[in-house]
C-alpha cells in the first residue's frame, strides 16, 4: 500500500460505530494510570509512559473516536508503532474500573489493517529493536 | 494458542533447590494468554518460592523477567546481559520455548516450571479446550470443520468406529461422538459426499480431547461451597 | 435564590441524575449479554485439583507468623498487595464520598424538612475532620495528576473536570461551615457545586461510579470480583 493514498474515513467511522462499548470504556476511563504495572513491557522498558495500557489504548482507539474517524495515514502510522511494537495483546491489563484494554487495542489494530496499515513481521530488524 | 498450566509447587521447588540465584523468565506470548507464566504468575511463583526457602533457612535469591516471546531468539536477546548473573533459569514458557531458551544460554541449567498442555482456544476464562493435536496433515476440510484427531479417542480419520452409541463416545457417555457431529456438519453445509473420501491411515497416540481449568480459575466452575474470608481474598484481583 | 437552589434546582438535578445514572446501566444491559457456562464442557476432575492446591504448601504452618505469611502472599496477588498505600488513598477517599455527605447534620436537616425522614449523622467536628481529610486526598490526586508521568500521558481536561466535580463541593463545603469569605456566597456555591457534581455523574468520566459496579462484578473477567455472568457483546 502505497503511503499517499487515502484513509476512508467512512469506514473507519463505521468500525468506530460498530462498537458502542468501546466508547462507553473510553468515556468512563479515568486515566487512573493503575494499568502500568500490569503491563510486563511497561516494566521492562524504565517504565516508560508510552508502554501503559491506558496510553496504548487512548491514543490509538481513543484518537480515532475523539476525531470521529477523521485521522490522516501518518496518524495510523504512528499508531501501528503504538499497537504493535508497543502491544503483544497478552491481554493481561489490570482495569480496577472493569475496562477490557486488550480488545481496544485489537479493534484499533484491526481498523489500521482496514486501511493498508501493519505490522510486518517478516522485517527482522524491527523485531529485534 | 499454546496451553498451559504451572507444575505443582513441589515440583517447581525440587528442581531449584540445588541453586542459590534463579532467574524467573516469564513470556508474554500464549502461556500469558491462559493465565500460566506472564508476569503476574511469575512474581506469584517468586513469592511463594522465596517464602518457602525462607523457612528451611536455606539462602534463596530469585528474580523474574518477563520476555515478549520465548519462541523467539531475537527476543530472548535481551536477556543476554541479565541471565549470565544466575546459576540458573526457571522458563514458565512452553516446551518449545523453554527449550530455546536452554539452547540461548547453554551453560546455564533451564528448567521448566510449566506443563504444556495442547494447542486450544479459550473456552472461558480460565478454561481452555484442546483443538489441535498438530498432527501435520489436517483433514478439517472434509470434516466440515471438525477435528476427528483431536475430538475421536480413536483419532480415526474415516468414520466411527463400531462403538459410537447414538451421540456418544464408547469411551464414556459424556464424550460426545466426533463423527456423529461430522456427519450432521456435513450435512448441514451439503458436503455430505466428503464423508465417503478415504483419507490415507496414520498412526495415533490414543487419547481423548484435553480439557482443563486454570489454577485459580477452579472457583468460576465449582459448585459453591463455603469458603471464609480466604476464599473471598481468591476473588478480589 | 437559597429557596430556588434547595427546592426546583434540587429536583431538577435529581432527575437528570436519576435518570442519567438509569441511561447508563440501561446502556450497559444493552451492550452485554448473559452467558451461561456449560456444564458438560467441564472436566471432571476440578474438585480434586483443587484439594490437591489446597494440600501444596509453600508454607508451612507452624506458627501465627507462618499464618500471616500465608495470607501475605495471598495478598500480593491482589492489588491491595501491590499497590497498598494507593489502595488504602483511594478507598479511603470514595468511602468518604460517597458515606460523608449522606451522614452531615446539615444535609439530613434538610431531609427532614422535605420528607420526614434522616440518617444517622457523625458530629460535626467529625465531620469536619474527615472533610479535611477529603480535601487532602483531592490534593494527593490533583499532584498524582500533574507530577505523575504516566498519570499526565492520559489526561485530558475531561479528567480535570470530573477532579474537580469532586473536589469542589467538598472546598465549599469546608469553607461554609468555617463561615471563611461571605457564607451566603459560599454556601450557594456550595450547593451549586454539589448540584453540579451529581449531574456530572452520568455524562462525564464521573460515569465510573456505575460502571465499576457493573462492570467488575458482572462481566465475566480475568479480573471480576467472583465469577461474573455477563460478557460484552460484540457487533453492536
């Protein structure tokens, strides 16, 4: 996919309306930030922010609801680094409101994938970042 | 995913006692998903570990590290710096990565603090059911989408045998019959002709579809019984 | 303007409040569904395997600190093990949100006034205290929000608001019943503050009042208090 074609923004906005219950989560997470320690690669990288549950989630799923949908390829292209490289959607993210992070995070993944935006697993280098 | 569930605590104990300085490698890759080795159960271990070495009096140091994927050389990279600082590694990974672990750092002993069970899907949470036996040759295609090597105890791969019982396996009456449910999926999607296709034999290990609930999962699924205030601690998380 | 206040305005309030908070548990039956477990697809043997963890002993128990032992590593599996002293702040600081304005002297006055009927009530140096209390809690969150790194990265002015939503009846409160600046103007703003706040409630990340009940004791999770029944429905 090439990096100047255009992001549909309809059916982003339709993905985004497919599930209600995303947005409930995200208008009621408090950004408490007590997802952090959950997260083994919050720990493992100096407890960087950008690795929090809550982070990966908010700035993905919840950009693209606070937008609604009208988000720009280099947008998505941040976000993949964000869902991807950041997320192994081990799906273990403490939540003490009851939030599932873990299927925000894949809904954003597969909202990405809709519109030409992956991860490639076959680039070795990015692995071993 | 990959299943599995924590060897017993004894177990476990055994196999490091010889060690003063272990190294707790969880991974965040299936065993995480069933809720076996991620971080969470591997700090859980280390606590129980070092409370009980505690008590014999015996010096015990344990650390935990938890890697993105254990399958994976180029993640087990950056244990590289860390691990040459133990006498020995705990993997609470699968086999597969368990083993290339060991063969990252082949001076150090690995031991393995989970049975891998098979290859399922999340029943519910906590509960997992097998799916997949990775025989190498699936056959799902002209099964309608139903396993006869995982599902049969028989594994037999054209027809049933001559014990099915209406619905039921012969090995017991709770085990519904895989080629019984084949037949009606086939039926049901109008490839009832895939049923008369010969598929070549193979040799099997004979055993029934796997089946079992997490540690600590056990109370979603039990009937209710009394239970204190430690069993209410077992349900705040 | 005090007669407009306690008596329309109030009414008023209580029915968007009411009737928000009844939106939102509504909205969440309607994303949800109940999902049974199937008996059959259990293994057999549950029952055993957990006597035989009952029976594994990490610990062995010989004395009463054996005993504490025990239930230390039970409880640092729990995030009141993990993270003690935010579990004490933040519990400490709901209970008193939500219990403190119901027992207030002043409040069940009122009450009695409209419908014959009070609480018990703390007195009012009690009271007092623990609306101090309160306040310090609010500041330790209102810092947490602003020093905090990880706490900053997700914040938003939404979460500002529903802050200080909380906070400010409490300030006022506080302020009026030290008659501290003119205490007409105080309590007004009090009450509006107050007013404020339970209309928030539903429409704002206030919604968590709600949703923490339903979400952490009905929806079937790795990490539901007991087992849970419902599960989120997909495709809606």
């Amino acid at each position: 996919m090439d990096a100047v074609s255009l992001v549909e923004e309809n059916s982003i906005r339709k993905m985004l309306d497919q599930k209600k219950n995303m947005e409930f989560f995200l208008s009621v997470c408090v950004g408490c930030g007590m997802c952090a320690d959950s997260c083994f690669l919050y720990v493992n990288n100096n407890k960087d922010p950008s690795y929090m549950p809550s982070y990966k989630a908010v700035h993905s799923l919840g950009k693209m609801y606070r937008k609604k949908g009208r988000v720009s390829r280099r947008e998505l292209e941040e976000m993949k680094d964000l869902i991807w490289d950041k997320c192994v959607l081990c799906t273990r993210c403490y939540c003490p409101v009851g939030i599932s992070i873990p299927s925000m995070i894949s809904w954003a993944r597969s909202i990405c994938r809709s519109q030409g935006v992956f991860r490639e697993y076959d680039q070795t280098d990015e692995l071993s970042k | 995913m990959v299943k599995g569930k924590r060897k017993p605590f004894e177990e476990i104990k055994d196999m490091v006692r010889r060690h003063r300085k272990v190294l707790n490698v969880g991974c965040g890759g299936c065993v995480s998903v069933c809720y076996a080795g991620g971080m969470k159960e591997v700090n859980i271990l280390n606590e129980q570990l070092r409370a009980s070495f505690k008590q014999e009096d015996v010096p015990f140091i344990i650390d935990a590290y938890t890697v993105e994927r254990q399958c994976n050389q180029d993640l087990l990279a950056e244990l590289d710096n860390v691990a040459p600082k133990y006498e020995a590694m705990l993997s609470m990974a699968c086999g597969a990565g368990c083993q290339y672990l060991a063969e990252r750092f082949p001076g150090i002993p690995v031991y393995p603090a989970i049975n891998t069970m098979f290859i399922g899907v999340d029943k519910e949470i906590g509960l997992f059911e097998e799916r997949c036996r990775a025989c190498g040759s699936c056959v799902l295609g002209l099964t309608g989408g139903i396993c006869p090597v995982t599902r049969c105890a028989k594994s037999l791969f054209n027809g049933p045998c001559g014990g099915t019982n209406q619905t039921s396996c012969e090995v017991s009456k709770d085990i519904p019959c895989a080629w019984y449910d084949i037949y009606f999926r086939l039926k049901e999607i109008g490839q009832l002709d895939n049923i008369l296709r010969v598929r070549e034999p193979m040799q099997w290990k004979n055993t029934t579809r796997g089946v079992f609930v997490q540690e600590g999962y056990e109370e979603r699924f039990a009937p209710k019984e009394k239970g204190g205030i430690s069993k209410l601690l077992d349900r705040i998380h | 303007m005090y007669d407009f206040l306690i008596g329309p305005m109030l009414a008023v309030t209580l029915v968007i409040f009411i009737g928000g908070l009844a939106y939102r548990i509504h909205q969440f039956f309607q994303l949800s569904g109940e999902v049974k477990i199937d008996p059959a697809a259990l293994p057999k043997d549950i029952r055993t395997d957990v006597e035989n963890r009952e029976k594994e002993e990490y610990v062995r128990i010989n004395s009463a600190s054996d005993v504490f032992l025990k239930w230390k590593i039970k409880l640092k599996r729990t995030f009141l093990g993990k993270h003690p002293v935010f579990s004490a702040v933040t519990i400490v600081f709901h209970l008193i949100l939500l219990f403190l304005p119901i027992v207030t002297v002043g409040h069940n006055v009122l009450l009695d006034d409209y419908f014959g009927f009070r609480f018990p009530t703390l007195s009012e140096s009690t009271v007092d205290n623990l609306t101090l209390l309160f306040i310090l809690l609010f500041l330790f969150f209102f810092l947490r929000r602003i020093l905090s790194a990880r706490v900053r990265s997700v914040s938003t002015w939404r979460d500002y608001l529903a802050l200080f939503a909380t906070g400010a009846p409490f300030i006022t409160g506080f302020l009026a019943f030290h008659q501290i600046f003119s205490y007409d103007i105080i309590l007004y703003l009090h009450i509006i503050c107050g007013e404020l706040m339970l209309i928030a409630i539903p429409f704002t990340k206030l919604a968590h009042m709600p949703f923490f009940i339903l979400a952490r004791f009905m929806i079937r999770n790795e990490l539901s208090f007991g087992t849970g029944t419902r599960k989120w429905l997909e495709n809606n």
